[in-house]
C-alpha cells in the first residue's frame, strides 16, 4: 500500500512541476492564445509586482533610447504591440524630448485596464485598443517606431506577426522587438528564439540595419 502512496506522491508532485512550468513559467504559451489571454487577465492587477519592473532601468534601457532615436521625427506616432500594463507608454511618454503620441494594443482586457490606469496622466497622447497581434487594423507606413516587448514566443505564429509589425512601420523607422534569451530560453523549448535564428528571421524582413543587443 505504501508502494501505492508514493507513486501517487510522486505523479501529484510531477502534475504540480507541470502546471507550474505551463501556467508560471511559459505563461500559458504551449496551451493557446486563449489560456494566455486569460493568464493576463487573471494576474493584471499584480503584474508589476510579480515582474518586480525597474522604472530606472525601463528610462535608460527603454525610454531615453527611444526617445532619443525619433528625436528628429516631428510628433513621431508610437505603436506598441502586447503593451500589456503600459511599460513602453510610459517610459517614453516621460521623456522630455519626446512629443510624440503612443498607440498601445494588447487582447488582454484586464492589462488594458491596468495599462489605462497606470497612464491616466498621459490620457491626452495615448491610444489603447483591445485587439489580436496577428490582426493590426492598420494601413501599411503607418507609424514611425514599432514595439513588441516580450511577447512573440506566447504567439502560435511569430514570424507572420513580425511581417506584421514591420508591415505597419514607415521606411526610416525603428522596430523594437525581444527575444528571451539564456535561462528564460530554456524553459522555453521551440518558442524562444536561438539568437542567429532570430536575427536570420529578421534580416528576412525587408528592414535597413539589424542590430542585436544582449
């Protein structure tokens, strides 16, 4: 009997290590956009706190870059795809030298409800809309700077929402886009990137310079 106890132990222990993995770790990824969706939905009021964000890191690795590479651009207009709670919004919406507006899309209805609360005081130069990343309701050259900060490995169709976003963007334009890397990339089986896998599929795109950072 005791046999029979262990392995149950055992069995419960690995479905926990499972459900973990799925839900925490891979946030939904290997189980649909629709779990994902609801992943976001469910954990919107405490998402800052679990990723534990650093405004001074999202000013100088986010914003001040940014800002600064549209600074010659006369009221650049930003989109920010998967913005979730609104971390590219903000931290170049701070930035003096921006003067921009910012469209941020996302299809989680409750990190959209965050991203509007936590932005309320950049109400007049921000946009969000509730709709899917495979789908921009966009004409093609619409924006001068287009983003999608860690979110192309929880789509069932990277590389057509990376046509997408470069399909939206003004020739000149900046794209920004990441991919998990080190550790992350391996709990991440054949939805990360390797890095020259993920620069070829970038250098497939018909954009002007590649740059990886670490």
């Amino acid at each position: 009997m005791w046999l029979v106890w262990v392995l149950a132990l055992a069995g419960l222990a690995l479905l926990v290590l499972l459900l973990y993995w799925q839900l925490i770790i891979a946030e939904g990824a290997y189980l649909g956009p629709r779990v994902v969706t609801l992943l976001y939905d469910w954990s919107a009021r405490v998402y800052e706190r679990i990723k534990h964000y650093s405004p001074s890191e999202e000013k100088w690795f986010l914003g001040l870059p940014l800002a600064h590479a549209l600074e010659r651009i006369p009221a650049p207009l930003v989109l920010d795809v998967a913005t979730g709670s609104g971390r590219l919004p903000r931290a170049l919406l701070r930035q003096q030298v921006f003067d921009g507006r910012v469209i941020g899309l996302d299809l989680s209805r409750g990190m959209l409800r965050q991203a509007v609360r936590l932005t309320s005081q950049f109400a007049d130069r921000l946009t969000y809309i509730w709709q899917d990343a495979q789908a921009l309701p966009f004409d093609d050259s619409t924006f001068d700077a287009v983003a999608c900060l860690e979110a192309i490995e929880f789509t069932p169709k990277p590389q057509a929402v990376l046509k997408g976003l470069v399909r939206v963007l003004r020739p000149g334009g900046v794209l920004l886009v990441t991919n998990r890397v080190g550790r992350d990339a391996k709990l991440l089986p054949n939805r990360a990137f390797r890095k020259d896998v993920f620069e070829s599929l970038l250098r497939a795109l018909p954009l002007e310079d590649v740059r990886m950072r670490p």
